[in-house]
C-alpha cells in the first residue's frame, strides 16, 4: 500500500516577481524543508503563462499537511510569501495511488 504524498500547489508571482526572484526567495524554504520528517524532494516548475506548480514529495500525507501548517508560523518572515499572487494559490496534499520507478 502506498502511503507517499504529493502536495501541489499551483500560482500565479506577484507582480514584477521573476522566477530567478521566486527562486532565491525560496532559500530559507528549502533550507527548513530538508529538516522537515518525512520530506523526499521539491521541484518548482513554470508554465509559458507563467503558472508555476511547487511540488512537494512527503514518505505521507500527515507530514506534507504538517509541514504546510508550521511553514505558514515558522517561516513567516519569510520573502517568498511576498513572491506569491496569494489571490491564485491553490494547494492540496494527496496520498500516492500508484508508482512507478
């Protein structure tokens, strides 16, 4: 039985905001990522609309919706909230159904 997670989140930048900007404001995110239980990985992505899809490989669903809760606290001061159109941010965190390597 699969119990990975993925959690996606898809977004619009803030105005003015480029990727290479998201990206660096995003250094402390994936500094406190890593010493998250359970993370696996992180890829950041961009339509040609400008669409940008985060996701997030957790080992379950319990620790990628934990996570996304502390960051919102933890990592408050962080730039890369400020990066984000929040009007456009959808997020969800599914269990893995299947596989494949």
């Amino acid at each position: 039985m699969a119990t990975e997670a993925m959690e996606i989140t898809s977004f619009h930048l803030a105005a003015g905001v480029t990727m290479d900007d998201f990206i660096a404001a995003n250094a402390d995110v994936d500094a406190w990522l890593r010493q998250q239980p359970g993370f696996i990985l992180r890829r950041i992505c961009q339509a040609a609309d400008g669409l940008v899809t985060d996701m997030l490989l957790w080992k379950s669903a319990q620790d990628g919706k934990r996570a996304a809760s502390a960051i919102m606290t933890e990592l408050a001061h962080s730039p890369v909230h400020a990066a984000i159109d929040q009007t456009t941010v959808d997020w969800s965190v599914n269990t893995c159904r299947h596989r494949v390597n």
